[in-house]
C-alpha cells in the first residue's frame, strides 16, 4: 500500500503545482507594449532647438478647453528608451477627455543628457504648455503631471520644484502649477534606489553624475522625498509584483509626505507588475484613470 500512497501523495503534489503555475498572473512587459499596433500620432511640436526637445500633443474630440495631463516617460533616463511606449496611454487618456503631452527630453546618452539637461528639458517642455495654450484649448488650471518609472520620478520632481532655491541649477522661474500628480511605479527617493542593486538603479548614479555621498547638494535639489511638501495631491500607483521599482518607494515616500500634510496616498494594486501600470488593456488601467481623476478633484488639505 505505501508505494501507491506515496505515487498519490506525489501526483497531488504534482497537480498542485500545476494549480499554482496556472494561476500565477501573466505580466505585461515592454515587449508587449512594443509589440502592440501604434495609435495616430499625436501633434510633434518642439518645445526648444535640440531635436530631442518635442513633445507630441493628442487633443480630444469638441471644442474644449481640456484638462491636460502632461505625460512623462520612463527607461532609466537612459537614451535607448523613448516616448513612444508611453503613446497607447496617452491615446487612451485622450478618448477619456483630457488633453495629452507626451514629453521627449534629452537622457543620459544624449548629448546634453544626465543632470542638469534632463531636468532643465523636463521642465522646459512642461512650461511650454504656456505657449501651446495660446494655440490649442487646454485648461492650465487643471493640468496634472503623470509619469512611469524614472519618468514617476520626473513627476514628481516637476510637481515639487516650486520648492528650489533660486541658488540652484535646476530653479526656472515662475513655473507652470499643477494641480496634481500621479506617479505609476515611480521612483520616488533617489539616493536609497542608488543604494540598492540592479541594472536601473545602476543609472542613477549616471543621471546624477555621481553617487549621494559624491553630489549630496545635487540629490537634494532633485529627489522628490527630500522636496516634501509638494502641497497638491498625489498618487503613486504600484504594482505589489513589480520586479523594478519596489513597494517601499511608494509606501516610504507617502508615510513622509503625510506627515508633513499633504494629500498623498499609495494605490497597491496586487497581481500587477511594472509594464501593466501603461497599458491600457491592462486591469490596472481602471485604477490609473480614477487616479487621474481623483487629483484633479481633490483639494489639498
């Protein structure tokens, strides 16, 4: 008899492991976003004279104006990576009713690229909303900054430099309000990332033009946790499976952010990776839009 229990006891086992793989949530990855068809373009205008200085302008059907969100890429801030996989999110905030600006800036690469360049460019492309307001119907009171992985960071940082010093490199002045921003795995505290190991936070360094302890004064004019309180709402969007930025990004910057008032919350969505966040065909697509909605309806506290 025991033979057979034990070829039972293992074909359960077996099977249970079977369960399990089959259940185990399929991931979107960038492959996938690359891979679907690319909606229509949106309009290409260039925001300053370097070729890498444009963003692409999507407007919805109607007369407007239109709440806009400006939309801001990930990839490491590295050059290899570009708007374009951000496209299907912007097309898809577009049909939901919101104008869309879909920022290319210089990266670490690019001539002109890494610290000071891609912040200046970042920042420059979102003033020039300013301009295209004069042009196109978009509503510069309801303007919502929203970013992906190092572009969550960018967000964040666009949201929170009302904060420098007129001393810093990075200070413009009177820059363009927003009234909330949504991070979707964004990585919100630079120098503990820097700290950590893997291929993405290998580039902040690089981005920086050093680590914390070489160009602290440089951190703390570009890491968002040390730029709280930023004195809008914000969502930093995270997928509990993310194998790229973690959870504690998230949970970390907004325990600080609250403490010092403002109305940050962290929206954990479980079974959900880093690519899903930017996929409109994805689950987690529903959470993005509320959250979109959501800061420009809340009033800070």
């Amino acid at each position: 008899m025991r033979p057979i229990l034990y070829t039972l006891l293992f074909c359960l086992v077996s099977l249970s492991h079977l369960f399990a793989q089959e259940q185990k949530p399929k991931l979107i990855t960038w492959q996938d976003i690359a891979a679907l068809p690319a909606p229509a373009a949106g309009m290409h205008l260039a925001y300053g004279t370097d070729s890498l200085q444009f963003g692409e302008l999507r407007l919805p059907e109607g007369k407007g104006p239109f709440p806009v969100v400006v939309v801001v890429h990930g990839g490491c801030w590295l050059s290899q990576y570009n708007l374009q996989y951000m496209a299907h999110l912007s097309a898809a905030l577009t049909e939901a009713g919101y104008a869309t600006w879909n920022l290319e800036f210089r990266r670490v690469g690019d001539v002109g690229g890494g610290w000071p360049g891609t912040f200046l460019d970042v920042a420059q492309g979102t003033d020039h909303l300013k301009e295209l307001a004069k042009q196109y119907p978009l509503d510069l009171k309801q303007v919502v900054v929203l970013g992906h992985s190092a572009g969550g960071h960018l967000a964040l940082w666009l949201a929170a430099r009302k904060q420098l010093s007129p001393k810093s490199e990075l200070y413009v002045k009177k820059p363009l309000k927003v009234k909330g921003v949504v991070s979707l795995a964004g990585i919100a505290d630079l120098e503990n990332y820097a700290a950590d190991k893997g291929s993405c936070n290998a580039a902040v360094p690089k981005l920086m033009g050093g680590m914390p302890a070489e160009v602290p004064y440089r951190y703390a004019q570009a890491s968002p946790m040390r730029l709280l309180p930023l004195k809008i709402p914000q969502r930093l969007v995270q997928g509990v499976l993310d194998p790229i930025v973690p959870v504690e990004q998230a949970t970390a910057y907004v325990s600080r952010a609250k403490s010092k008032g403002d109305a940050a919350e962290v929206v954990l969505l479980p079974d959900t990776g880093h690519f899903d966040l930017v996929a409109p065909q994805s689950p987690a697509w529903a959470k993005v839009l509320e959250s979109v909605r959501e800061v420009l309806q809340q009033k800070h506290r």
